[in-house]
C-alpha cells in the first residue's frame, strides 16, 4: 500500500502498547495546519483513556465530531471591483469561471451589500465578497458594522494595484475589532508577465516579487499599519506564489474545529496540499474508530453485511470528493487532457477498491486489505480496545485514492504533451 502523507504509517503501539500511549503518540505529532483537535480536547482524551474510562473519553470524541461536522465557516472577500475578488473566491471554491454558481468576473464595483458564495461540496462553508470600503460613502467603523463583520471568520483585503489608505484604515477597524486580516495581493502573474516583456534582459522574477512585497510594506507602514501578513497571488496559478503559503497561513489561524472542514473544502493541487488532507482525514477516522469501538464487542474478523457495505461504498465516494476525483471532477478532465474518462481511470487505483474478482467475494476482498493493513503497520492499531475491521479499510481506501490524487498531478507524464492546464480542475 503506498504511502500519502507522513501519518500514513503506523500511529501504534505506543510506549506500552496501550491504548493512551497509542493516541497520543499519533496526535502529538500532527501539524497545526492540518490538526483538528483544541489541545483542551487532546489533553482530555488523553486524561480519560489513562484513567480507564474509555466512555468518557468518546463522550468528548463524539462531542468533537459534532463540531467538526456542523462548523461553519464564513470568509470575507474585500476590495474594489477588478481588483480579482471574484477570480479569487471562485479559486478557494474549487471553482471555474463558466462553471453554475461561479462568482462573476470582470465586472465594477455595483454594489454596497455583500454576496454570498457557498462552496459547492461544503453548504457550510461560505465566501463572502464584500465591496471595497473606498466604494461605499461608510467610514471603516461603520462599513464593519454594516457587513456584519461578527459573521465572518477571516477578512482577505485585496488589490491589483496598490493597497489605499481606506484599505489600511479598514484593517486597523479590523485588528480593533480582534478579527484576523490579511492583504491580497492578486495579479501577480499578469506583472511578472508585463515585467519580463518590457525589461527582458533584466528580468529577474524574485527580485521583482520581493520589491512588490517590500513596497507594500512600506505603503502599509505609511499609514500606520506593521506586521501585516502580504500574500502576492495569482488566482489561476493556485499552485504557485504566495498562494500556497495563504492557505497554511488561514488554516493555521483558524480554530481547529473549522480548519477541518476548510482544508477539505480547498483544490488538491499540490502533494503538501493533498498530504495535509490526508492527515486531517486519517485524525477523524482514528476518532471515529474511537468513539465506535468504546462499545465494540464483536471480533475484528467476520464477514460484511450489506449495509456495512453500502457504508464502505460511500466512505470512498466521499473520498473521491474531498481530492477532486468524483465522477463530475473527472468528467471536466478529459476536455482538456484529450482522453476518454476510461483511459483516465485506467491510470487510478480507486475504481477496483469496491469491485470484487468473480473468483472472490465482497466480504473476502475487504478482508484481504484488513489483513494487508495489518501486515504493513505490524499488526493492531492499538491494544485495549476494539478497533473495527472499517477503521482498517477506511485508511487504505483514503491512502488509494490520495495516490490517485497525486498521479493526476503529474498528468504530463501519464498522457504527454497533451496535458495541459485543467480549467475544471485547478480552480
């Protein structure tokens, strides 16, 4: 079984082997970025497992996975029109401009009321573009007020050109308020671009990066704003920049309950992008298996019913979303790829996980990936306790279809030249 991600290996036996041991040498470790446990949370499983009392310490799991599944997360978009607020919250949706329900582009600024822009696979996550503060006739006290400024999680000031003094003033409202902000800027791709046509011999992409950088520094400091957090991006290019840096920088900020549902709801275009991922699903499928087995008192072997069955078959379903690898995703693929969506799935793992050999049933299939599980990681995930033959399944099919996710990353080498950018599937 191939590895996807650093958590891939065995969170096991821990100094004893028991049971407290096991879960915190797994959650010890995990990154800020991709952690979805408060460390209150952490710190009080971890206290009840040692004392024995595995039903308090689900209790608090249980309580945990309600969070992390009903969080909502509100992201404000702010800035003047054609400034690349629409490119950009269409890019954090996962999100092509001519797809239904993209948010509209190349249009001025119409408006002083917010739009809400609901992500497709994720209801309770929502981008909100706001109008630039310099629009509207409200001081910045007031303009925060009348967008409802307690609604939103984070606030991403943008612009293309230079941030203004309204933007400045709107960020201090912001930090008064103890609100997390950070300045956007979009269109980098289109200066280097315009740089290297004027000035060819001279061109020198990080130099210029950096000088963009250090002079929005010094326009923000002008106006009394320091240490302000700068990302210069290109929305198309979500890959590259200082746009993979923005989403480690927002998922570090927010509370762990919403980061989950943020990371999962966020592109899978790089191999740290769909590692980290990874690990947030592999943190709630070790919970899950946690909270379920406080209870379990059948044997680990058996054969599988058809609703556990049903269940496994939506458990890689849901997968296969969260890594753009849903039927609808790779639908888009082939336009651009000039391949058949079989000869694309020829190339993927996933597609044989639920389809049993007419020589081997179901039950017999899955049971051989438990086993195989087993034999990588050295044997039980932890001792004490009742860990279900689906916790066993659950990593591998997430394991597969994360690999998947990465061979399509590298497409060119899959199909050749052919391979080009994938509109449905980078934005």
């Amino acid at each position: 079984m191939g590895q996807a991600s650093s958590s891939s290996t065995n969170p096991a036996t821990g100094e004893n082997g028991d049971l407290a041991s096991s879960f915190d040498e797994y959650f010890k470790n995990i990154t800020m970025e991709t952690k979805i446990l408060t460390n209150k949370d952490q710190d009080m499983i971890k206290l009840y497992l040692q004392q024995g009392d595995v039903q308090k310490a689900a209790s608090v799991i249980n309580a945990v996975l309600k969070d992390i599944e009903n969080a909502p997360l509100s992201i404000a978009v702010t800035g003047e029109g054609g400034s690349g607020k629409s490119t950009l919250i269409n890019a954090l949706r996962g999100v092509a401009h001519e797809d239904e329900g993209a948010a509209a582009t190349g249009l001025t600024e119409t408006t002083t009321e917010g739009t809400e822009y609901r992500h497709p696979k994720f209801p309770n996550v929502s981008i909100w573009d706001l109008p630039g503060v310099g629009t509207t006739k409200f001081s910045p006290e007031k303009y925060l007020k009348k967008v409802n400024f307690a609604d939103y999680d984070l606030f991403l000031i943008v612009s293309c050109t230079r941030f203004k003094n309204n933007d400045a003033h709107l960020a201090k409202a912001i930090a008064k308020m103890k609100k997390k902000f950070y300045f956007v800027r979009t269109k980098i791709d289109i200066d280097l671009s315009n740089e290297e046509r004027a000035k060819p011999r001279n061109f020198n992409k990080e130099k210029l990066l950096e000088k963009l950088r250090n002079d929005i520094v010094t326009q923000l400091k002008a106006v009394g704003v320091s240490a302000a957090q700068i990302f210069l991006i290109s929305s198309f290019d979500v890959g590259d920049y200082d746009f993979p840096e923005m989403e480690k920088t927002l998922l570090r900020d927010l509370p762990a309950h919403k980061r989950h549902v943020f990371r999962m709801s966020l592109p899978s275009l790089t191999e740290p992008a769909i590692n980290q991922k990874t690990d947030s699903l592999k943190q709630k499928i070790w919970l899950e298996a946690l909270k379920v087995g406080a209870t379990a008192t059948v044997p680990l072997v058996g054969l599988f019913s058809d609703s556990e069955r049903k269940k496994l078959e939506d458990t890689l379903g849901l997968y296969r979303s969260h890594f753009g690898l849903d039927d609808e995703s790779l639908e888009k693929m082939p336009q651009d790829l000039h391949v058949s969506v079989e000869d694309l799935k020829a190339n993927l793992q996933y597609p044989s996980l639920v389809s049993a050999e007419s020589n081997e049933s179901f039950s017999e299939k899955m049971m051989q990936i438990v086993q195989t599980v087993l034999s990588v990681t050295g044997g039980p995930i932890a001792t004490g306790l009742y860990f279900t033959k689906a916790f066993y399944i659950h990593n591998y099919f997430l394991d597969t279809v994360a690999n998947d996710a990465n061979v399509l990353l590298n497409k060119e080498d899959l199909f050749g030249a052919s391979a080009g950018s994938v509109e449905g599937y980078q934005e």
